[in-house]
C-alpha cells in the first residue's frame, strides 16, 4: 500500500464437534436451551477435577496433520488467567508452553493463478469461553453452554501481505478444516472466529511495525474490510507522525470502520502457569498413525480424482468441494449409479438452486444420493423426460422414491413405437399444410407438428423417438 508495506497474521479459533467438551463429560449441543449444557467443572467449583476428552486430542491432531504441522510428542497443560463474566473459573486450560501441533503450512491459489504458502507456526488444543447477551432490559445474561468446549487455535506466521491474501487463506483453511470433519467451520454459529494482527512498516525496512489485533471477525468480507480500513487508518497515522500503540481493536460494521477496545495485553498479564490439575500427555508414533489413518479423503485430493476419473472439469469440480456435504452427496450420487458428469451437473444446478431457494444446507434437506441417482437413471433409460424430471426432482426433494412417484403419478415416457405411430400418421394426416411446407424445406413445420404429438399424448412421449417417426413419416409422403 504506497510506501508500506503489510504484515498480517491470523489467529484462528475453531469449535470442534466432539460429543462431549474438552475437560468435563456436558454435551456439545449448538442452539441449546442456555446453561443447559453444564456441570460443576464448568462452573468452576473448588475441588472438582477435570478429565482430558480424548476426541478432542485426536480432533487437533488431524487437524495438524492436514496442515502439514509436527505433532509435539510431550504436552502439558497451563492456565491462562483472565477475569471475564462469561469464565466462571477465571482462567482457561490451554498449551502455550507446549502446543499440539507446529511449523505447518497452507498452500492455496489466488484468483489471478499465483500460488501462495502461509506458515502455520502453531495449532494448540484449548477450552471456549462462555457467551454474554447484553439485553435491552438493562442487563447482561451469561450462557455457559459454549464454556469449555473444545477449541483449535490456528496461529499463522506473519506471511499475508494484504487483505486479499488473508481471505483466501482462510477460505482454504476452512476447506482442509472442514474435509477433515472436526468441525462444521460455520462463522454465522460461532464455529470458526477469526482474530487479525495488522502492522505496516516503510518499503524497504526489515523491521516490523507495531501491530494491531482485530477480534471476533465472523465473517469474510468483515476480515477484508477490517483489514483494508487498518491499512488506511495506519498510513495516515504514520504520514502524520504518529506512533502506532499496540492495541485491540473491534470492527463495526454499520461505519465500516475499527474501534478501539482496550490497549493490548501481554503474555505477562496472563501469568501462565503449568495446570496443576491435569498431568503431562506422551503423544507416539503408534497413536498418530491410527489417527492419520483415520483421515477423510481431503478436498484437493477429491478435486483431482473428479477431473482426472471422472473427467469434469476443474471449474465444475471445485464447485462439487466447496462443502464436505456436497462432495460426499456427490460421491454417493455415483457410488449409488448415476453418471458421473450428470450427477455432477444436478447438483451444481438444480441441487444448489433449490440449497438457495430455501436456505438449507444440503444435510438438512430430504434429498438423498439413491434417490437422486435414481431420478437420473430414469432420465438415462427414457422412463423420463428432461421436462418431466423437473416434476420428479421436486418430489424427491419432499423425499419420495422417483420411480415410485413416476408410476404412481402416470409421468413414464412412451417410448414404444406401435403406440406413437398411428398417434403421428393421424396428427400428419391432418395437417396436409404442414407436409407441404417440410416438402418445401421449411424447418418449422416439424416443430409444429412436433407440437401437436406432445399436445395429443400429453407430453408424454419421449420427443427422440417421436422425431424420429415423424420425418419417416414425413419423408414417405
């Protein structure tokens, strides 16, 4: 920017799906009735004690495995100590001292083709806060239900040089989160929040500016408009002048703008300490490689296999990985025998229109891979026509057997040539014009005629057979 240059890192907080939280046996359930989800470790009453979710564990290994990070083979844990309404312990059990996972990368491509590599610098297991909802009525309500779930912090090194580049990061990072299946990685519940550090220093110097952190950014176009503000507002401030503090800082959205919240806090202020409760974990190779094991087929892979088995295009395919849900549908799709470009074309289409439409995300809808398959196949065979999927395809949405709903609802194709041939020879007896008109090499008399065997068999006749028989028809005049 100008005469700056930017240095961004990302700290990234995802929410791991694990049934139960990370340190005490209550549910993991979003959406919950508040406080619903909680017991005596989560409240933080003297002399309980905790126990390390062993799912949890393994989530963040995978995790680490997918970006490319060493798993550290000894962990111990430490408390960070902080005061807040919604962590009734006033501390949370992290591992700063020893994280999970570390010196990882991301590899993704920018728009414009350029490859990019972000370092991962470190990944560490650690348990979520509560929630606060400031009400209308004057007071604060506090919801414990979120209070010791499961959390991966992702802490990249500072290798983005602009707003752009931080997006498509963690565009990718959500991908390889979510493929991994430790996570949904939805930012509209929570389950992936993303904290920015922005500094920008002179062309040509080697040392870093002072930086600014950006908390709680929920959304993508939030973490690039945040981004681009502070790279303004930090120009202007060092043209004028003036030194940058260290701070923390909020995004807002109606001014599109940063506040400021509170002057950043050091490590020091957090008095770290070895968690006195729970005992160091011994990490080996044995127990890694169950868990690599274990692994799901990741997007990139999934990506290639589609261009390269089922010969789709790149464009097409990468829609078909956006979502881990879609990608499975799709796999099942064909697994269940449906052709691989066709299936691929229905739920880049029809499939993803009807997702919009309704506001659903795939896995809580009624559509199944069988049934889709199913109405392909039907398509495939001629039981069918294009026209007459569209009727199939919304029922299968409601959940229904297409082949069950074509017979049941007379929509079968006639196919058969001893009952299409005496409906056309009548139809072209008919309309001695329109014989005249093909003899003169006048095109639209077919789609006419055409039109009037769909009219007389109700559309359903399976128009490749029907044009066949008509220009027999027609050229024996």
């Amino acid at each position: 920017m100008g005469n700056f240059l930017t240095t961004i890192g990302l700290e990234i907080h995802v929410e791991m799906k694990t049934n139960s939280k990370l340190l005490s046996p209550s549910p993991v359930n979003f959406g919950d009735s508040p406080n619903a989800n909680t017991n005596v470790i989560d409240w933080g009453y003297p002399g309980v004690l905790p126990r390390v979710n062993k799912g949890a564990i393994e989530f963040g290994m995978k995790a680490a495995l997918a970006l490319n990070a060493e798993i550290t083979r000894d962990i111990r844990w430490d408390r960070k100590n902080y005061i807040y309404p919604d962590n009734p312990k006033s501390y949370q059990t992290t591992q700063q001292a020893t994280p999970l996972g570390q010196h990882g990368y991301v590899e993704f491509e920018m728009e414009d083709g350029t490859t990019k590599r972000v370092g991962i610098r470190e990944l560490h297991v650690e348990e979520d806060a509560g929630k606060n909802t400031h009400g209308g009525d004057g007071y604060s309500y506090v919801d414990l239900n979120r209070q010791g779930t499961p959390l991966l912090e992702i802490v990249t090194e500072p290798d983005i040089e602009s707003p752009e580049v931080a997006s498509a990061f963690l565009e990718k990072l959500r991908q390889i989160i979510q493929f991994t299946g430790i996570s949904d990685v939805k930012m509209q519940e929570g389950s992936l929040r993303v904290d920015a550090n922005i500094s920008l220093r002179p062309a040509g110097s080697d040392e870093f500016g002072t930086r600014v952190e950006m908390k709680n950014l929920n959304s993508f176009s939030y973490l690039r408009t945040a981004l681009a503000y502070e790279q303004k507002r930090q120009s202007q401030e060092i043209i004028a002048g003036n030194q940058i503090q260290q701070q923390t800082r909020r995004y807002d959205e109606p001014t599109k703008s940063t506040i400021l919240m509170r002057t950043k806090e050091q490590a020091d202020d957090y008095r770290y300490f070895p968690e006195p409760d729970l005992p160091p974990m011994h990490i080996d190779q044995t127990w890694v490689d169950e868990v690599a094991a274990t692994l799901p087929e990741s997007a990139d892979s999934r990506l290639k296999r589609y261009v390269g088995e089922f010969e789709l295009g790149a464009k097409e395919a990468g829609v078909l990985v956006q979502t881990l849900e879609m990608a499975n549908f799709y796999d099942a799709t064909v697994a269940a025998g449906a052709d691989a470009k066709k299936a691929a074309n229905y739920l880049i289409g029809d499939v993803n229109s009807y997702l919009n439409d309704t506001q659903k995300d795939l896995q809580d809808t009624l559509l199944t891979p069988e049934n889709l398959a199913g109405m392909i196949n039907l398509i495939e065979d001629g039981t069918i026509s294009s026209k007459q999927a569209k009727k199939v395809f919304e029922a299968i949405t409601e959940g229904k057997e297409p082949k069950a709903y074509v017979e049941e609802n007379g929509l079968v194709q006639e196919s058969r040539v001893e009952v299409l041939q005496p409906v056309i020879a009548s139809i072209v007896d008919a309309n001695e014009q329109s014989v005249a008109d093909f003899k003169a090499g006048k095109d639209r008399a077919v789609g006419f005629l055409v039109g009037q065997i769909m009219k007389q068999t109700h559309g359903n006749a399976n128009p490749n057979v029907v044009n066949q028989i008509l220009l027999d028809e027609l050229n024996s005049r």
